[in-house]
C-alpha cells in the first residue's frame, strides 16, 4: 500500500507546486520583461541588418497581436537601438498605456521606468535642437555683419582711390 501511495503523493505534490507557480501574481509579466530586455540586449549586439530583421518582426509581431508583451517587445527595440532605428516618439506612445496601468506590476513599473527615459532623452534632443538653431541664427548674424564690414571697407578703399585719383 506505502508502495502505491508515495507515487501518488509524489504527482500530487507536483501538482500543488505547479499550481502554485501559475497562481503567483504578475509571473507571467516578469517574464514579458524579461524577454524583451533579453530581446534587446540581443538585438543591439547584432549587426546593423539583423538588427533590421529584428525590428520588423517585432513591428509584424505587434500588428498581428497588438497585447501587452509584444507591444513591450516593439517599445524596448524602438527605445533602445541605435539612430536611425530608434523611434523615441513612438517608443513613448507604445510604453504610455502600460505606465498608466495599475494596479502596479513588475510590467508597468518598467514601462514607467523605460517612458521616464525616453521622455528625458526626448527632451533633451529638443532642448539640444533649440541650441542649435539658437546658434545657427548667430552664425547667420555673424555672417551678416562679416559682410557689413565688407562692404563698408570697400566702400573705403574706392573712395581713398577716387581721392587719390582726383590730386594727381
């Protein structure tokens, strides 16, 4: 009987232990945050090309089955691979929904976290762009004085010649 039993208990256990790992609140959006920081760390120590492939399967991926795990996929490439494949604006488009969720889970608080830094690496692309066109228009100013000075020297010199010319 102890010989029938011990199998029975065995497989029982299993079961309980099993169930008790598919009842553990947000595991499966651990997982989802997982594999899409694994999915990017792959993906920005792939060449250019592949890095490519990767972006469209994941754009296919999330227009095929627009959840929450393939859009976290898209958003973390989007945010993370290098210039001309990253897409900041559309990164923080696709994070915004997840962030906002609640309550709480390991998902959103990465969304939230990764939204907060693209946020930031936007603004200070833009703060950086507003730079640049300020000193773009200095330069313009600069030239534009430069030029002045120019014409204000020859201006001089034809006049010192039409003087010279006059007393001779």
């Amino acid at each position: 009987m102890r010989a029938l039993l011990a199998p029975v208990l065995a497989g029982c256990a299993a079961l309980l232990l099993a169930g008790c790992a598919a009842l553990k609140p947000g595991a499966d959006e651990a997982v989802a945050v997982s594999d899409a920081i694994e999915a990017a760390v792959t993906a920005a120590r792939a060449p250019a090309a592949e890095r490519r492939v990767r972006l469209s399967a994941a754009l296919e991926s999330y227009a095929v089955q627009p959840d929450d795990r393939s859009r976290l996929h898209l958003a973390v490439l989007l945010a993370t691979l290098p210039a001309p494949l990253r897409d900041d604006a559309f990164a923080a488009t696709l994070l915004a929904p997840l962030a906002a969720r609640q309550p709480e889970s390991a998902l959103t608080r990465f969304a939230g976290l990764l939204q907060t830094q693209v946020a930031e690496r936007q603004r200070i692309s833009q703060s950086g762009a507003g730079a640049l066109r300020a000193g773009e228009r200095r330069e313009e100013a600069l030239r534009r004085q430069i030029e002045a000075l120019r014409a204000a020297e020859r201006g001089m010199i034809e006049r010192e010649e039409r003087l010279g010319s006059r007393t001779r």
